[in-house]
C-alpha cells in the first residue's frame, strides 16, 4: 500500500475505529495533589486523577503530562465551590479515568506550583526529571508499571524527551503541534528572529511562574474567567508553600532576553549549550533506541509544525502514525483558509482524544503496527489521504518563471535583461492571525490578501486549465540584488478564484545572510535546500551585488482549482512578526528575471494517475 | 462543553442558596454543595472578585463581606438601600449571567466580557 485516496479516509475514524471498552463507574474519581522529591531535593507539584473503583485494589497504566502551562487551576468563585478542575482538564481526565487509565500531571521545575527555577526550557534537569517521574508512576500502588504521555505544544515536546530515557514504562507518545528544531520551527524561522512570539511566550512564562493569570484574560478567556491561579499543593503543616515555590522562580530566565540577539543556530546560550541541544531532533538517538512507538499530529497552518510530523516520518525509525490537517494550534478551531466561515473544528476533543486512547491501547497490548503511516489533509480538496512514503506517489514538481508583467509563467526566460524593482515595504505585514501568531493561540486567518499583496511584488499565472494538487514543500529560485547589507525575502503562494479573492496557501523566507546552501550533511532529512544557518556558513551581503537565493515553503498540500490562478508574492518584512533586517534603511530589492539570472518558483504536485 | 455548563448552572442553583434580608440590606450566600470541603470557602475579596467579573460589580462599591467558615454563610451588606438594590439585582440573576458569559466566550462572543472591569 502506498497511497490510497479514498473518500471514507479519515484519521479519526480509522486509528479509532472500535469502540473502547469503558470501565464502571467511570465519572467517579480520585483526585489528589502532593509534592514529588527530585534527586536534588526539588519537589516537583503533581496531580492524580484515577479512577474509583470502590475500593478494590486496580492498577491500571497511566497517562502522564508535564507542562510550563500550570498542570492545574485554582479555580475562581463560583466554581471552586461546585468543581475541582476546569472543565477542559475534566473532559480530558474523565476519558482517560473512564477508559481506565490513571492520569498524572506535573508542573516541570521553576513553573506552577513546582520548586526549582529554570534558565531554558528543556534544560537538562527537566529532561531528567521526566526520567523519574516515570520511574515513581511505576512504583506507585495504583499503577500496573506502564506509562503513555501526550500533549500539545510544550507538553508534546515533554512528551518526546520521554522516549530519550529507554524507560520500559513508557509505551507510547502522542506528540500533538510540538517543535522538532527550535531554532526554524520557534525562535528563528529562515534565520529571522521570531520576535513577537518569542516576547509574548516569555512574558506569559514569566507571569505565570509568579502565579498572575492576568495572561489568559486576552488569550484564553475561559480559562481568565474560571481561574485565578495555579492550584497549590495544600499542606496543613505549610500553609506558604505556593508561595515559597513560586519565590524560586524569581530566578528563572526566560528565551526573550537569552535569545534576542540570536542570529546563527550555533551562538552560545548562557549554560554553553546551543539550541540545537534543546531540540529533540539532536536526541534521535536516544528516540530511536527507545522504539516507542509515536503518533504525531499537527496542522499545515500552525507554525512550522507540519513540517515537524514530516520530519519526524522521514527521521525516525520509530513505529509512527503522521496526521496533518487543517486546524489551529491545539485543534480548538478550524483554520482552512479555503473556508474562512466554518466555526467548528473537526475532529472533535471527544474524538481525539479517542483517537489518543484507541493508539495508546493498541501499543500497551502490543497491537501496534510497526509500519509508518502519514495521513494529511488536502485543503480545496476537502480530502483526508494517507501514504507510507513521503512525498506521496506521483509528487513531482513543477517549474514556474517570474516573467514580466508581474506574469507567473512556465517557460524559461528567453531575455537578456529582465528584473523588478521592489521598495522594501516596512509596514507590510501577515497580521496578527497568521501561523506564528497561532502559537500563542491567536485563530490563523489571513483573509482575502488583495490589499495586503498591494504591499508586496507579485507574479501571477494564467488560470488554470485543470485542477492541480500541491503537495510538498515549493521551492522558491531568485537571483536578487539589494542595496544594503542585510535583508529577508519572503515568499507567500496564494491562489486566486475567479472573483479575485486571494487565498494564502503556505510561505517561507530567509535571512540573505543564511543563503549558502551547505555542503555539510544536513543536521536532519529536509525536502528542501540545506541552509546550515551556522557562523561559519553565513555569506557577506554586498550591496547591488547579484546573489542566488533558494528556500523552501513550509509544505503543504492544497488544490488550486480550474480556472483560479496561482501567485507568489514578495516581501521584506512581516511586522507584525518577524525582527526587520536591516534595522533601518529602506532598502531596494531588484529581482532579476532573465535567462541569465532566472527567478522562479518549483511548485510540488501530484501527476494526474492517467498522465504521461 | 454544553453539556458541562448545564450542569453547572444546575449545580450552582441547586447548591449557592441565595436569600435576602431586605429590611437590613443583606443578601446571604449559603454554600451548601457537599463535594466542597475546604476549610475556607471564601475570602472576602474573592467573593467581591466574582461579583465584579460575574454581576458587573463596581469595584468601588463599598460592601461588607464576611465570610463564616464553619457555617459556609457567606453576608452581604450594603450601606444603604440604593446599593442594596443595585446588588439585590445583581444576585438574582447571579448564576444564569455566569453560565451565560461562559457560554458566550466558548462560542467566540467576546462582547459581554470585554465589558468586565477587572484585571488580575
């Protein structure tokens, strides 16, 4: 089997397929907190959730998550009254507890509720504090020696450094919108400081480490109006022991101050590692040798982190199930820029997280295929696929000009002169709904971008005879000239229908500085021009100076329907995002399209099954 | 998420007795829900935050709460008659107004809520 397009596939259904078996009782629980003793006497906030079955003596395997995010709420009046957790943290715990599972969530090191102070995510000893927590889950009464982990974002990440112990208690991970490289998929996308991002998400850390939930009251408002803070652990004989964690964490360090002056993947961080050491593709080893099984989910719109389940499928040699759709961060809405109107996501939480139990079943009984599937979404066409090769069968790609007249062309340039002068557009910008923004849990909507590509220099093809699918990363070939020494060239593919509405489909961009394409082995398999991003590698900007640019998009998989045209439009900056490079000056960009200096678009589709 | 706020505004009615005392300004809490078993139910500026946040309280609305733990009765008192009648208001339709913001915010209707004069 190597690729299948059905209409009946779906993720969802298929991986859940049968219905699970519940247990007794199943809305009647256990919840308790207390304080777990690191090795170097940090006591780590814990929650338990189990399932109460009367009395009897059950062990059952438990699902564990650790998280920066508060592992639980003190909930506000008037709910702390009637409830003991949000009810988000309720529908979760109570499938888990109902389907049998004890569930068990931590505040890592320096956040929460938790003892400790941290100066990086992901610093080694909140690695290694996983490491323990497993091995104390397995000592416990309750649990019958097997662990599985989960979670989005942060928590998908702790999820992942799990597998790099070889602990035999973890099963399985279900790894849901989570970084693979830290430096393109967070901090510094195409080498460009992730400003925006990187400011919020530390100012939030750092509220929330001094227990201030003043954060979600514009982010997550549900969240603001049902809790005002994080939930201690209560002791008769300590009443301040919140208050004791939480003067620890006046000694975290938060990324924004570490990194904003970040420019090469290798600069030093102030513990002397890098951050590529707080990657988890610089632990694939470990990963690998641990053979737990991994199902990774993701979306084709949040951040990088589509590109992530790619290449956590191309990488790894764990057993693994791949699923990319078409939703926000988290898959609390819908984000298909082809349907702008829908207000429902789909799947449902009540049907992930059956998905999640259903893999989790089948690798604790050992059911587990041990094959790799990928199963993505095609936007336009509305339709779940699923491939064990990646790219799929049939990709092939296809070559588009920048041709004059802001034309979109397929055929070479056949002048000897031929380019296009762009004025750097400071105040051209993706908003504040885009892919980035959507890991601060912003909804991704970019909108109808005929104003916005007023801003911007674009090239647009004829419209199209036939539906073409795009499915993989393009690649976007310019040759250009700047008159200064530094800058970004950012590329934005939209379709366009026939009332002229303009449809985003994906982008990338990069640094001019990072323009080499190494000779060093890539760090990890990428489908797109290796660009180390290192010292070493990094290439002058001389002003008017003639230079080639090659960089991928972040894939994925759309149709541009008959009769829509497909545009690739340039820009020098997202404000809204992004640092600006240079830091001033307006800078001229000149994009050549001439046979000597082409420019040009590869556009990644899949061959019609009946053509040649 | 439906599902859990019909429970909760029943639960809420059905355990957050509310009783007024017109004749001396006061509104009474009673916080008989069994589950709950802290030794403190309530500081009194807890139960003013939720006023504000859930009721549109002024935050400058002088009002004395005391909270008596071992009773889980939670008083009220107003000043005078107008702000008795104003909280008297308040407290009527307390617990629909809460499950009603919740339900409004879960579905992206932020109007009500960007009304609240609050910040942590």
């Amino acid at each position: 089997m190597d690729e299948k397009l059905d209409d009946r596939i779906n993720p969802f259904m298929e991986i859940a397929k049968e219905p699970i078996k519940r247990i007794k009782n199943s809305y009647e629980r256990i919840i308790y907190d207390e304080y777990v003793t690191m090795r170097d006497g940090v006591k780590l906030a814990v929650t338990v959730s189990l399932p109460n079955l009367d009395g009897k003596n059950n062990k059952f395997p438990t699902f564990l998550s650790q998280t920066r995010y508060w592992r639980a709420m003190k909930l506000r009046l008037p709910f702390r009254w009637l409830i003991d957790e949000l009810p988000l943290a309720t529908v979760v715990n109570v499938m888990f507890n109902s389907h049998g599972y004890a569930t068990v969530s931590v505040d890592v090191r320096g956040t929460g509720a938790s003892f400790g102070s941290r100066n990086f995510p992901f610093t080694k000893e909140e690695v290694q504090d996983g490491n323990e927590l497993l091995n104390w889950i397995t000592a416990q009464p309750w649990s019958n020696g097997m662990v599985t982990s989960s979670g989005g974002s942060y928590l998908g990440t702790a999820a992942e450094y799990l597998a790099t112990h070889n602990n035999p208690s973890l099963k399985a991970i279900v790894l849901g919108h989570c970084s693979w490289d830290a430096f393109l998929d967070g901090a510094a996308p195409g080498g460009c400081y992730n400003h925006t991002f990187m400011q919020m998400w530390s100012l939030s850390g750092k509220l929330q480490d001094q227990n201030n939930p003043k954060m979600f009251k514009q982010n997550l408002p549900m969240f603001w109006l049902m809790s005002e803070g994080v939930k201690p652990v209560y002791s008769e004989l300590n009443p301040n022991l919140l208050q004791e964690a939480i003067d620890q964490h006046a000694n975290n360090q938060y990324v924004y101050e570490l990194t904003r002056d970040l420019n090469f993947r290798d600069d030093e961080l102030p513990d002397g590692n890098h951050v590529d050491y707080i990657s988890t593709f610089y632990h694939k080893k470990e990963i690998e040798s641990s053979k737990v099984p991994i199902l990774s989910w993701a979306s084709w719109l949040d951040s990088g982190y589509g590109d992530v389940v790619i290449y956590r499928f191309l990488n790894l040699n764990n057993p693994q199930i791949g699923i990319i759709g078409d939703w926000n961060h988290g898959a609390t809405l819908p984000s298909n820029q082809f349907f702008p109107e829908r207000k429902v996501v789909n799947p449902t939480l009540d049907r992930l997280l059956k998905t999640w139990i259903h893999f989790f079943e089948s690798c604790i009984n050992n059911n587990q295929s041990h094959e790799k599937l990928l199963y993505y979404y095609t936007m336009g066409e509305e339709k779940w696929k699923k491939t064990d090769i990646w790219p799929p069968l049939r990709h092939e790609y296809s070559r588009w000009y920048f041709s004059s007249k802001n034309a979109l062309i397929n055929t070479p340039p056949k002048e000897d002169v031929g380019s296009d002068q762009y004025k750097v557009d400071f105040f051209a910008s993706t908003g504040r709904n885009n892919r980035w923004w959507a890991l601060l849990g912003y909804q991704v909507l970019y909108g109808n971008r005929a104003e916005r590509d007023s801003k911007l220099l674009t090239y647009t093809s004829m419209p199209f005879k036939t539906d073409i699918e795009i499915t993989g990363n393009p690649i976007i070939s310019v040759n250009l000239s700047t008159t200064h020494q530094d800058g970004v060239i950012y590329g934005y593919l939209e379709d366009i229908n026939q009332e002229g509405v303009v449809t985003y489909i994906t982008d990338g961009h990069i640094r001019f500085i990072h323009r080499k394409i190494s000779d060093e082995p890539s760090l990890y398999k990428a489908l797109i021009p290796y660009h180390s991003y290192k010292k070493n590698d990094a290439l002058e900007v001389i002003p008017n100076e003639i230079m080639e640019i090659k960089f991928g998009l972040h894939t994925t998989s759309a149709v541009i329907k008959k009769g829509h045209r497909m545009r690739i439009a340039l820009a020098g900056h997202d404000r809204e995002t992004f640092k600006k490079y240079p830091s001033s000056g307006k800078p001229i960009l000149s994009i050549y399209r001439n046979n000597a200096n082409p420019s040009y678009i590869d556009i990644p589709i899949i061959a019609k099954k009946d053509s040649n | 998420m439906e599902a859990i706020f019909s429970i909760l505004r029943a639960k809420l009615k059905e355990n957050i007795q509310i009783e007024f005392d017109d004749r001396n300004n006061t509104v009474y809490l009673w916080v008989k829900s069994k589950q709950f078993t802290d030794a403190i139910i309530a500081t009194p500026n807890e139960v003013k935050v939720m006023l504000i946040i859930f009721g549109g309280l002024n935050e400058n609305t002088s009002l004395t709460i005391e909270v008596n733990n071992s009773s889980k009765i939670i008083k009220l008192i107003s000043d005078n008659k107008d702000e008795y009648t104003f909280l008297k208001g308040i407290m009527e339709n307390l617990w629909d107004q809460t499950i009603d913001l919740l339900e409004q915010v879960d579905v992206g209707n932020f109007s009500e809520f960007l009304k609240i004069k609050f910040e942590d």
